[in-house]
C-alpha cells in the first residue's frame, strides 16, 4: 500500500488557513454581542415613519393630516369653555403622537401629551383650558395646537402633491379677562372726573338697560348690596390669583350671585341698569390693589386702559 508522503510547506499553509478562517470567526460573534449605549436612550430614537404607505418611487410618506380645528376661537382663564382641538391623521397604520400647544408667534410648548396607538381616519379631540405644563395660567394671546410623530417630525398640513391643506383652523386665543359689558358701548367718565364731595374712583361706561353684564375675572363674591344714595345695585368680586377687587355698580337689579358663590370669567352676574345715583343705564367699574375695596387697598387709576385691553380682544 503506497503512503502518503508528508511535505511541510503544505502542512504550513493549510495551519495558515485554519488560523485565519477562526480569527473571523472570532471577529463576527464579537460584532453580534457588542452593544452601544446612551446616557439618554431617547436621544438616539429614531423617527418613525410609514412603512406601509409609501409613494410611487418606494419613498416613506410624513404623518400627514387630514383635520384640524379649534373651538371655541376664544378661550378665557377660568372661562366656562376649554379649547377643544380635533384632528384627523392620514395613512395606513396607527402612530403614537405628541399634540401641542404653542404661541402662535412661536416658541416653546406651553403644554404638552401623548396620544398613543391613533389610528388613521378616526377623528380625534385634545381639550386645554389654558394651564401651561408648571400648572400656571398662561400668559394672554394667540395659540395654535399641533402634532407631531413621537420620537419624529412635525405633522404636515398637507397632502403629499402640496395641493390640499388639512381642513379647519388650529390657532385660538386665550385671555386673562373678558371685556364685562356684553353688548354696544361707549366710554364715558374716567377716574379724577369731577364730582361733588368725591373723587370718581372708577370708569363709566354707557350701554343700553338690561345689556348682559358678566365677570371680567374669574372670583369669589366677596359683597353684594344696595346703596339708593350711591351704588344702587352692586357686587365685589376677589379676582382669582390678582388679589385685586372687581366692583361692578348700578345693576339693573340685585346681582345673580350671592356672597361667598364663586364665578367664572365670563359668567353673566347682572344687567346694566341705572339703580342708585345714576344718569343715564351705565356700568360704573373699579378696580381695588390688595388687600381690597375699602379693606386696605387703592382703587387704580389704570382702570380705563385695562378695560380698553380687555374690549380689544373681547
């Protein structure tokens, strides 16, 4: 039987190849076990997108929106309404968003939450009364909601051709106080006006008998009652976090709220009338510095440009 003759130069290179073909070995199954980590896990979130509805080119579509609108347009800080936002996303599969509000002239989300699993075409709602994400009252203006993908990009407005925008409008505004006189009006007396043996304390404003009269602040009612000689009809309410006084006088009749009752911005507590020492149905309104209306405090002069403030955007 013939042997197989040894050579070494061929042993080596074989020895060779083994070596090799292990150290690769080596290198993939080290390559599957190493991992990287973050201090901040989310900062290397990648952003979604929609893997199951794509464009003619196999290009991943945006999260798109099909509805988005604001009511009431309006909003008042302890009013009787919240802006209610309803939205609408396009697409083929559910998303987990983030719905925001923001100042309409840009800037940091004054309030923020998470929508998770929202499926397309289902309408959806998101309320804010007007408490930013320190539990403080805003401050007064303009807002708009708006939503993006978590971990991802804005929500786009618009189809993916550019040529339909999403129905409704999504920009609102909220305000520290409402303008009290509910109906047409005009300015008359300021503070300093003369008058026989007193200083006129506050601003007159003329509106027709019976014109709904509601709260400029939200508050409770500290003083209701009647003086025949002076304020006819009127009411004091402490204004919820301003720590100054609301005095409303000459109602047409006995206030609707009682002592002690709470009432919101905008709440209607009465009518202008002409009760007391009046000429001519007015509202005459003052404004009193902590501690209050004859407990310590001053009535302000800046009363006629606050009430020009809150008629502005009432």
């Amino acid at each position: 039987m013939p042997r197989t003759r040894f050579v070494p130069g061929r042993a080596s290179a074989f020895a060779l190849v083994g070596l090799a073909a292990l150290l690769v070995w080596a290198g993939r199954a080290e390559a599957q076990t190493t991992t990287t980590t973050t201090a901040d896990p989310a900062a290397e979130e990648a952003p979604a997108t929609d893997t199951d509805a794509t464009s003619g080119d196999g290009a991943t579509r945006a999260l798109r929106l099909r509805l988005e609108n604001v009511t009431p347009q309006k909003i008042f800080f302890r009013g009787s309404h919240a802006a209610t936002f309803e939205y609408e996303i396009a697409g083929r599969r559910a998303r987990d968003l983030v719905i925001e509000v923001v100042p309409k002239g840009g800037g940091e989300a004054v309030q923020r939450w998470q929508a998770k699993g929202v499926e397309p075409g289902r309408r959806q709602t998101q309320s804010w009364g007007g408490k930013t994400r320190s539990k403080d009252a805003a401050r007064s203006g303009g807002y708009l909601f708006r939503v993006r993908e978590k971990g991802g990009a804005l929500a786009r407005r618009a189809t993916s051709d550019g040529r339909h925008k999403a129905e409704g409008d999504r920009s609102f505004g909220y305000f520290d106080h409402i303008f009290p006189i509910r109906g047409k009006h005009t300015y008359g007396d300021g503070v300093g006006a003369p008058r026989e043996g007193h200083t006129h304390q506050g601003q007159d404003v003329f509106a027709d008998c019976g014109t709904p009269l509601n709260a400029a602040r939200a508050g409770k009612v500290q003083f209701r009652g009647y003086q025949g000689g002076g304020a006819g009809h009127y009411v004091v309410i402490d204004g919820k976090k301003t720590g100054r006084d609301y005095v409303y006088m000459h109602l047409q009749e006995k206030a609707r709220a009682a002592e002690g009752d709470r009432v919101r911005t905008g709440e209607r507590i009465g009518e202008v009338g002409e009760s007391g020492n009046a000429s001519g149905c007015h509202l005459h309104f003052e404004l009193w510095s902590p501690p209050g209306w004859y407990e310590g405090g001053d009535f302000l002069r800046s009363v006629t440009r606050q009430l020009k403030r809150w008629d502005g955007w009432s």
